[in-house]
C-alpha cells in the first residue's frame, strides 16, 4: 500500500502495514460514505527523490485537488504527479486496521448505534453490492433496555432494531433520503439473558429495485436472524399526499385535523394509570403524555421522544433516523386500545411499510391510530404521527401485533411517577 521509502517512515513511527486486500476495503468505503466531516490526519515524513532532494510537503486540500486535477501543487493539472514524486496522503482518523490477512478492519461509522459498529471484511462480494458490520450491544451502555424489560429481562425494542437497520442501510446511501423500510419482520425476538450480546447487521444491495437495499440483524451465537426489513432511498425528499390511501383502506391526511377529536363518552385513561398498569414500559419509553381519543376503530394521543444520549452512553452525535422512543409510544396507543377493549397486551409483529417525510424533533406530537381488521389474536392497524405544526412525518402501514391475556402480566410491575417528559 506505499512504496518502500514510505514503509520506512511508517516503521520508524512503530507502525506495520496493511494488507492490500484491507487498504482496498476500506478506501471504497470513504468513498462511499462521503467522510468529508470526519477528522483527517496527515502521516509525517519526508519522502526523497530520485536526486536525494526532498518532496515538498501538500496539504490534505492540496493533495485532493492534485489527484481531481483541480490544483497546481505537486501535480501538473491532470491528477498525475511528476515521475519520483509522491505527495503524502491524508486518512480518516479512526480507520485503524485490524489483523492482517482480510480477517477485518475497523471502518470509522457513524449513526446513533451504528458508530460502535466494526464492518467486516468481504472476501469475495463487493461493497457496492453487500457488507455487514458486527455490533456489540452492552446493556449499561443501551441503557433504554433497562425500561422495556419482559419477566424483568431486558429485551429489545422493534424500534431500536428499525432504527439498527436503517442506519447500516443509510451507510451504502449517505447522501440520499431516507424514503421507506418495508416488509420489516420479526423471525426471533431479541431477550439479553447476558450483559453482552453480539449482532451483524448484513447489507445486500436489491438487484432490480433502485436505491434500495436488504438488511437483517442477526446474533452471532448462536447465529440466529431476528429482524429483517428493506430500505430504500430517493435522491428528492419525501413529499405526503394531501391524502393516502392505505392497503387496509385508511384514508390519511396530510395534516391534522382536530375536529376529528370528538368529546369522549367516558373518562379517558391517564398516562399515570396506564404506565404500570396496562403497559410495562419505564421511564424513557413513557412517551405518551395524553389520550385525546378512545373508540372503537380509532385512537389519538399526544406523544413525545427522547434525544439518543439520553437511550446510550456512545451516542456520537448522530440524530435518529426514525426516533424509536417516538414510535415506540406511539405503538403504545394501540396496546392502550387493546387493554381497553380486549383486555389483552399486545406485542408488535412488523409493518408492511414505514414512510418518513420529515423529522419530527424532540417537541410533542400528535400520534393517530387506525384500527382495521383483525382477530382475537392479532391486531392490525396503521400508524400515522404528527408533528407540532400538525403535519405528516411518519406513516407506518399494516402494522401489525399478537395479543394475549398472557401478556399482561408484563404490565404487573409498580407504576413510575415520571412518565410524561
């Protein structure tokens, strides 16, 4: 990966080199990651020419524009350099190589969950069409498991898995929007029967959709698939109907109307009474702060999310993608419908599709639930969130959930008193 003279500063500093296959690897991920904001760092020395005189030092700017062809510098216009003279290169801090011979490499990443995440080298497939990255996940550090325990067993979250996948999907398109996750479904829940489990989340590039891709988290021992979905992603950004039509024939507006809250016939539940109560939840994951509407196909509440520092201790900085806290309390209102009517508890089992339109922040919002067809057994519903100004941000379709009376004594445990943030 550098000529002889270069090897000898790298030893002098204590440093080994890299295998080729690695060096490759992990220059076609900066490439498609687009790691302009990551901090770069220039190796130190002075490389010699051919008559014993030194190459002038180049900058990191000076040495992008020599290779596009946009400087002066050391090239001649054209991104080649005169014969004998290498310009020193600029890397991303954080690319630290792991053992030789392609067993794998830490890519720096970015993304809420994802920054802890290390991409494995590929032996044979391409990383324009397929890569994955192991994630370790530690549950003093995904401190949000300690609220959404079954059996007093931290288990996690769909939401905090939708969130997992979509930031490893959004690593293959940095630079597009996210438009959809569909067909997201569960094979296997995920139950921390240790402090520690380790996942690989696997990208596959679709081969017929655009910007589209597979993913699936999976734990490596045992090797065990849990959640899988599709991502795809648009160069425009998501623009709601004044209306959309769903599969279960919802008619959903592209604002908010509040007329649609009638006057209820009955006292509505309070937060403080269903935390604990009819929903197992703690602290982080109380996110509904008020029921506006109760009735037999419908159900409206005001609701909220958390910051991701405030859910893991390695948060980078990242935004969410789709806030699991948010959607999380906003699935709620469907297991308050099915605990006021059923007397059941309900767990989610996957959507058919989850649309963003635009970031909902850390404000209040306006959570709406459709109610469609479905069994003694299993709930279906859409899912559409508000935000304060009232207008669409997240549409989820077909989501779906098993119920049973079984359930409900995951809701057995003392009620919290902070519950609305």
């Amino acid at each position: 990966m550098a000529p002889p003279e270069l090897e000898e500063v790298f030893a002098s500093h204590g440093w080994s080199m890299i295998q080729p296959e690695d060096g490759r690897d992990c220059f076609h991920e900066e490439i498609l990651r687009d790691c302009s904001e990551q901090v770069e760092v220039l190796l130190v020395g002075r490389l010699m020419k051919k008559d014993g005189s030194h190459v002038k030092p180049v900058s990191a700017s000076q040495a992008t524009n020599n290779s596009n062809g946009n400087g002066n510098g050391n090239g001649n216009g054209n991104g080649k350099h005169a014969l004998g003279e290498q310009p020193l290169t600029a890397v991303s801090a954080g690319a630290v190589v792991g053992a030789s011979g392609g067993q794998g490499f830490v890519s720096p990443m970015s993304g809420v969950f994802l920054n802890k995440a290390t991409m494995q080298s590929q032996d044979t497939a391409d990383l324009a069409e397929a890569r994955s990255y192991f994630l370790p996940i530690d549950v003093k550090q995904h401190i949000y498991l300690d609220d959404h325990k079954f059996d007093g067993i931290p288990v996690m979250p769909m939401a905090v898995a939708l969130e997992i996948m979509a930031e490893a999907a959004r690593s293959v398109f940095p630079n597009l929007y996210l438009e959809k996750i569909s067909d997201l479904d569960i094979p296997a829940g995920i139950v921390f029967q240790a402090p520690q489990k380790d996942f690989v989340v696997e990208v596959q590039m679709d081969p017929i959709a655009e910007h589209t891709v597979a993913v699936q988290l999976t734990s490596v021992n045992p090797k065990k698939v849990h959640f899988r979905c599709k991502a795809q992603f648009s160069a425009q950004a998501p623009v709601a109907q004044d209306v959309i039509k769903t599969a279960l024939e919802t008619d959903v507006a592209k604002m908010f109307d509040p007329s649609v809250i009638s006057e209820p016939t009955e006292e509505l539940p309070l937060p403080e009474d269903v935390y604990g109560k009819w929903l197992f939840h703690g602290p982080i994951f109380q996110g509904i702060s008020q029921v506006l509407l109760l009735e037999n196909e419908e159900v409206i509440g005001k609701v909220s999310g958390a910051a991701p520092n405030e859910c893991v201790t390695t948060a980078d900085g990242s935004p969410w993608l789709v806030d699991p806290v948010l959607l999380d309390s906003s699935m709620q209102l469907a297991g308050i419908w099915a605990r006021h009517f059923q007397d059941v508890t309900v767990l989610p089992t996957g959507f058919k599709s989850l649309r963003v339109f635009k970031p909902v922040g850390l404000g209040s919002a306006t959570a709406r639930v459709f109610l469609g067809e479905g069994s003694a057994i299993n709930l279906l519903c859409d899912l559409a969130i508000y935000d304060e100004a009232g207008e669409l941000a997240v549409l989820v379709e077909g989501l779906g959930g098993i119920a049973s009376k079984a359930f409900n004594r995951f809701s057995s445990s003392t009620p919290v008193p902070e519950v609305a943030r």
